[in-house]
C-alpha cells in the first residue's frame, strides 16, 4: 500500500526543486555578484509576515488604543518588546536591501531584454514596499510618527488640482486621526501583503523563465563555458540557508539590543521641532527646501519615474552582460559620476541656504519660476551636458552611459537624504550633527 506521507514530501519537495534551476553557474554563485539581496528581501519579508502577524492579537486600530497597546505588547507581553524589534528593524531593512537590490539588477544590466517586464513588477514592488512602511509608521501613533506621516500629508496637498483631494483620500478626512489609523491598519496589514505576496510570486516565476540570475561575462573572452556550471543543490541551497539565517540572526540581535523606539503618545496640539518625514522620504522633504513644491512634489519624481520605467525599453548596444557596472571603464564612469552628483549637489544645498536665502534665485519674480522652472531648466541642461560627455570622453556605450547617469541620480539623492537625516535641525535650518 503506497505512502500518501512519502508521496506528499516528494511533491513538495519536487515543486521547491522545480522553483530553482537544475544547474547553476559557479560565476553567478559568487557572494559579490548578488550579494543574497533577492533572498534577504525575501527573509526579511517573511519576518515581517511572522512578527506582524503575532502583534495583530494585541494591537488596537484606534486613536484611543493604539499607543497604549504598545505599551502593553511591549511591557505585559511575552517576548513582545523583541516581537515589536525585529518587525520594526526588519520593515526599515526590507525598504534599503529592495533599494540594493534594484540597484544590483540595473548595475549588472539586468533590466531590459528578456528581464523587462521582470524590471517593472521590481518597481511596482519597491512601491508597494516604500507604501508599507508609510502606512505602518503611524501605527504606534506617537509623536514622532504621527508628524512624520503630517509632513507627508502635507506634501501631498501641494500637488496642483488633485492635491487636496488626494490628502483626503490618504487620511480619510481633513485631519489625521481615527479615520487615518484605520485605513492605514487595513492597508499595512492586508492589502499591501496580500499584492505583495502576487507581485513576488509573479517576480520569481519570470526569474526563473529568463533562467535565473545573469551569468557573469567576460567581454573580452566571452560567456563562461558550461564546464563551470554546478548542480543548484547543495551549491546554491547552502548558500541560500546560510544568507537567510544570517538575516535573521542580525535582525533577532539588532532587535534585542536596540528594541523599538516608542515616543510620547500623538499629541496633535503640540509640534516638536523639526518635523522630519521618514527617513526613505526625508530626501523629498530637502528637496522641499530648495523647489518649488510644484517641482519637488510632482514634475522631478514623475519624470524620474517615467525615466525608470522606459529605460526598460531603450535600444542598447549591447547584451546584458551580468557584470557589475558592464566594464571597467562603466566603473569608472560611475565613479565620476557619483562623486559629480556630490558635489554639485552638496554645493547646491550650500548656495541655496547661504546665497540664495528666502528670496529665491530671481528675486521679484513668480516662485514657480524662481525657485521651479529655473532649477529644473539648469538641471535638465546640466544633467544632458553630463549624459553627453561622459558618453564621449570615455567612449562608451548606451547602457555605460544611463548606468552612469542612474548613479549620478542615486547619488544626489543620497546626499538629500543625509543632509535631512544628519544636518538639519531646529526649523530645518543646517546644522552640524551634534548640534540637533
């Protein structure tokens, strides 16, 4: 009489094989190719289900309750200040490893070709992501996150005719309060997971039909031979394990030294200062600081978007090549043009807050074109002068080129986002970090 136990394993485990290819290149197998971050997300997204799932039976969507069931999970509950830790630390570590993690895909060149629809459900999961950790921020409703998602709100109101409306829809009314908690509840704790758990399914399935992960190439010799490729167990199981336990031991250690931070409860009558948006928005809030709301709400993020997604569907002159960078004058590229984008974006941030001061760029003239169109007229020129120079001083390639540019981006975003973090304190004014 057959085993339906024994038939049971095996169709299990039959369908986690088929999830993986049977053979694997040992050239993609190296740690610095990937770095695990696809898993690491995967890990940490898990983590959160668990965690998130446990502090449901304790959690209270209220404005009345929500602070103090806090305070309950995290004093009365058993193992609640850890629960709370680790879903806290692995929330803010999803967001930067699917940030590593799309940079990883572009940088090696993995995003048009066979890979582009791959490219675009990444995008819509970033998204989903970043409108996780948003909507989960407010949840504690304490003062810092309760003025966090306040300054995001107010964002949203400056978008020209859909502006308002749209803060509306966000915050369920006209002010933050029951309504907020509630949406934002349904939203952290079943819509975004269950599109989520679509998008990553929909995600690994379209990996595995482009054939796992790019194989590393050498321009100059050619693909690697088939000689170098190695059966998926245990050469990539092992690794699989060893980078998933480790996530999940960096995130038990962090939580159990630093716990969650928990403010005084929300208290919608008294403001402390400064107000700062989360830290994945905070470069959008500087960016505030220096535009036109106009521009740094609407036209800048639109257009960097738009870019994203159609560089998909640019014409390259090349097949992906599944190394970093494409070569090593894309390297170089890059490092130029990273350390051009903090400099000049460093420098802006200097000028605009010393030089430039409240009157704007055109003093007398109509902010919009002040503090909007005149910034973004000299970034549109000054982003194509650089676009065409790096081109033709190094010679290089399309993909070279817009790699090289996605850096520049990237970059000058990351200084926006240390300079919110780090140097800006009372009334957002520059300050050292000490002195916040």
């Amino acid at each position: 009489m057959p085993n339906n136990n024994n038939k049971n394993r095996v169709s299990a485990r039959s369908l986690i094989q088929h999830a993986r290819p049977v053979r694997v290149s040992a050239a993609a197998l190296r740690f610095t190719h990937t770095f695990g971050l696809g898993g690491m997300a995967l890990v940490l997204f898990l983590i959160l289900l668990g965690t998130g799932l446990l502090m449901i039976f304790v959690y209270e969507p209220t404005s009345e309750g929500a602070y103090k069931s806090i305070v309950f999970m995290q004093d009365e509950t058993l193992f609640g200040r850890l629960i709370r830790g680790a879903h806290y630390w692995g929330a803010n570590l999803l967001i930067a490893v699917t940030v590593l993690h799309l940079f990883r895909v572009f940088l090696t060149g993995a995003f048009h070709g066979l890979r582009r629809s791959n490219w675009l459900v990444g995008l819509g999961m970033l998204l989903l992501i970043l409108v996780s950790g948003f909507t989960g921020y407010l949840l504690p409703w304490d003062q810092v996150s309760y003025w966090a998602i306040t300054v995001c709100a107010e964002m949203l109101g400056y978008l020209p005719v859909v502006g308002q409306a749209l803060q509306r829809l966000v915050i369920g009314g006209t002010e933050i309060g029951a309504a907020t908690i509630l949406n934002f509840y349904a939203l952290h704790t079943v819509v975004v997971p269950l599109l989520l758990i679509v998008l990553m399914t929909w995600h690994f399935w379209r990996v595995r039909l482009a054939g796992g992960v790019i194989v590393p190439t050498n321009l100059e010799n050619g693909p690697a031979s088939r000689d170098e490729y190695l059966p998926y167990r245990p050469n990539l199981v092992e690794r699989e394990k060893a980078v998933a336990l480790a996530v999940i031991a960096i995130v038990v250690v962090i939580a159990s030294v630093f716990g969650a931070p928990l403010d005084d409860p929300a208290n919608p009558g008294l403001s402390p200062n400064p107000v700062k948006a989360p830290w994945y928005f905070i470069g959008l809030q500087e960016l505030l600081l220096h535009v036109h709301p106009l521009f740094a709400i609407l036209v800048i993020p639109v257009t960097l978007v738009l870019a994203m997604i159609g560089v998909a569907y640019l014409r390259f002159d090349e097949r992906p090549t599944g190394r970093w960078f494409l070569s090593g004058r894309g390297r170089r590229m890059s490092a130029v043009a990273a350390a051009t984008a903090v400099v000049l974006t460093t420098g802006w941030v200097l000028v605009d807050e010393f030089v430039v001061g409240a009157d704007g760029w055109l003093p007398g003239s109509a902010p919009v074109i002040s503090d909007g169109l005149l910034p973004f007229a000299v970034l549109t020129a000054g982003v194509i002068t650089i676009y065409f120079f790096l081109k033709k001083y190094f010679a290089a390639t399309v993909g070279e080129t817009v790699q090289a540019m996605f850096v520049l981006f990237a970059s000058s975003y990351a200084v926006f986002t240390a300079t919110g973090i780090w140097f800006r304190g009372a009334g957002m004014a520059l300050v050292w970090p000490w002195q916040i």
